[in-house]
C-alpha cells in the first residue's frame, strides 16, 4: 500500500492503474514506473488530436534578471487552465526553457524542448513530464509556443 501512495504522489495516476502496473511488475516499483510512463505515452497518443482550445501563458525570469521565457501551455478547457498544478507546470517549463535554451519545441535532436531531461525531474524527459499531465488532467496538453529573451 506504501508503494501504491509513493506512486500515487510520484504521477497523479489512480491506485487502480497504480496497482495493476505493479501486479504486472511483479512488485517491482521501478518497472511500474516504465509500465505507467508507457501507459501515460499512450493515453497521450489517443488525446492527441484534439483541439487545445485554452491554456496559459506563463512568464519566467531568471534571477540574475538577464534572461527571461514567455511560454504559451495548452489545454482543451478553462477548468484546466485555471487549475494550480496546470499553472505551476506552465511555469516550470518557462523555468526549463529559461535554463536549457532549446531551439524548437519539436524535433529530433537535444535543442527540442521535448527531447530534454526535464531539470525538475531527471530521471524523465520533457515529453515525459508532458504525457504525465496529459494522464493526470485527462486532457490534450500542448506547449504550443515559447520564446526566450537574453542579454
């Protein structure tokens, strides 16, 4: 039960797909993980055509006040866009944006947006951490544009 709560905390995701990715682990939390990232990516697959209608646009600055992201995070309803943890992502995806200097959202290589290690959780990609949020909300959840300012 410790290791169904741990996941729960971790994703977002029910303890009824929590605990069927263990049973089907073996018990094993890490290949849970992999089965719940798996799980996520395909949900994210099937929402993916769907309209992002809503969202928000998120402002970063570092402290050092020389470099700043705007970022543009959609999402198919208000009720998302307004919730906090939907917020709270748009802003660390600024943050990461303002860190890492992608070049594009999309694409094959490290100056991808979605390519990268996401800084706020390594063990895990930005598109990861996207799909993730796609599982949690329910929704089709798109970074749809960013640009980041420097001095």
């Amino acid at each position: 039960m410790d290791t169904i709560k741990e996941l729960r905390e971790e994703t977002g995701l029910s303890f009824a797909q929590i605990k069927k990715a263990l049973d089907e682990a073996g018990g094993d939390k890490d290949k849970a993980r992999e089965i719940l990232s798996q799980y996520s990516a395909a949900q994210a697959e099937k929402k993916s055509d769907r309209e992002v209608a809503a969202g928000v646009v998120s402002a970063y600055v570092h402290s050092t006040g020389t470099t700043g992201v705007l970022l543009e995070l959609g999402c198919e309803t208000d009720f998302v866009a307004k919730n906090e943890e939907f917020v709270a992502l748009a802003k660390d995806f600024a943050m990461h944006v303002c860190a890492m200097a992608p070049e594009t959202v999309e694409g094959e290589d490290e100056t991808a947006l979605l390519k990268q290690t996401f800084i706020k959780d390594g063990s895990m990609t930005v598109e990861g951490r996207l799909q993730a949020a796609i599982q949690k909300f329910g929704e089709n959840i798109k970074i749809i544009k960013f640009i980041r300012y420097s001095i």
